[in-house]
C-alpha cells in the first residue's frame, strides 16, 4: 500500500508478574516479526517497561523524548481528540467547543491530556477515575468529579470513555443522556453488531 510504519498493539497474556525477563520476552516477539509493525506501550504498560521492550526490538515507539520516542502516546491521543470534538461541537452539536460540556470516564493517559485541553478551552468537564489522585488533579485544574458508577450518566454533551473498552453495552445506551460518543479507550462498544 505504500506505507512505510503502521502502528499496532501487542496483547500479553501473562501468568506471571510483569518484570524485565517478561517484556524482553516481549521484544524478542516483535524484532522477529521485523517492520510487520511497531508498537507503543498502552494499557498496563509505561515509558520504563518500553524501555526494556526496546533492548530487545527496534520496533517500538514508546520511548521518552529524551531517548529518541515518541513519549506517552496518551498526549498525541488527547491533541487528536480534541480537534475532532471541535469539528463535533461545530458539525452535529451546531455550537463551538468551549460552550459544549464533557464527561470523560477515567483520567490516565489519555483523559487526563484531554480534561486539560478541554478546560483550557473552556469546556465544562466532568470525570472521574478509579484513582483518588488522579481526580484530585483533575480537580485542581477545574474538572467536577463524580463516582466512576456515575460518569457515564452525566447530563453532557459529549460523553468520553478514555477506560478499559466494552463500557458502552444495550443496558447503558437507554440510561445515557448525552448526545455525542467521542471514545479514547480502543474499543468503547461491548458489541459492534448491536
């Protein structure tokens, strides 16, 4: 097709501690696989464990800036979704982007970049996450916290899942009062088909 990278994930189902041994396990996999992909680190992994990843492959982009990477892709994700909301907010909800309101489920790698840039345009956000400190800082940027059994309920806009996937299912979708789905999380819907 004529692309030189594309990106991809790879999934590890381990039955054991995630340690050094393990995720150069996890290097060896891709060199093998040489330039059929590059990875990045995502759920359950961070820069250090791309950091052992990468002594064993040169196939994976999540490495510090320092270290010549990509850094977290969490950032670029947050920057990539807050363009679309905008062309959202301006296309379907027929208003701009600081007059639209947000719940964003969990505030990690992702929500988190996209809590912020959302406040700094002037969004009224709403969040939430599992981790007490990770709400806590969000608060102190101006995001109202809510339960995380209380999220996807909000009276918003746009509802973002930036979570583990499969949250938005046929019992949910009846007790949703937003108007948009924008997703940061891989795969928000339980089933594709439904």
């Amino acid at each position: 097709m004529g692309v030189e990278e594309g990106g991809a994930k790879v999934v590890v189902l381990a039955n054991q501690q995630k340690n050094a041994p393990l995720l150069h396990s996890i290097g060896d996999f891709i060199q093998v696989h040489k330039w059929l992909f590059k990875t990045a680190v995502d759920l359950g992994f961070n820069l250090k464990d791309a950091e052992h990843i990468a002594a064993k492959t040169d196939f994976v982009d999540s490495l510090s800036h320092v270290k010549k990477g990509l850094g977290s892709t969490g950032e670029n994700t947050a920057e990539g979704m807050t363009h679309g909301l905008a062309v959202i907010c301006k296309e379907i909800l027929k208003k701009p982007i600081q007059e639209c309101s947000v719940a964003i489920q969990e505030l990690g790698a992702v929500g988190m970049p996209l809590a912020e840039r959302l406040v700094k345009r002037g969004c009224r956000v709403v969040g939430a996450d599992l981790l007490k400190s990770n709400g806590e800082k969000a608060r102190m940027l101006g995001v109202k916290i809510v339960s995380p059994q209380k999220i996807l309920f909000q009276k918003v806009d746009i509802l973002s899942p930036c979570a583990r996937g499969a949250v938005i299912n046929c019992r949910i979708i009846p007790k949703l009062q937003c108007k948009v789905i924008v997703g940061g999380a891989n795969n928000p819907l339980e089933n594709e088909n439904q």
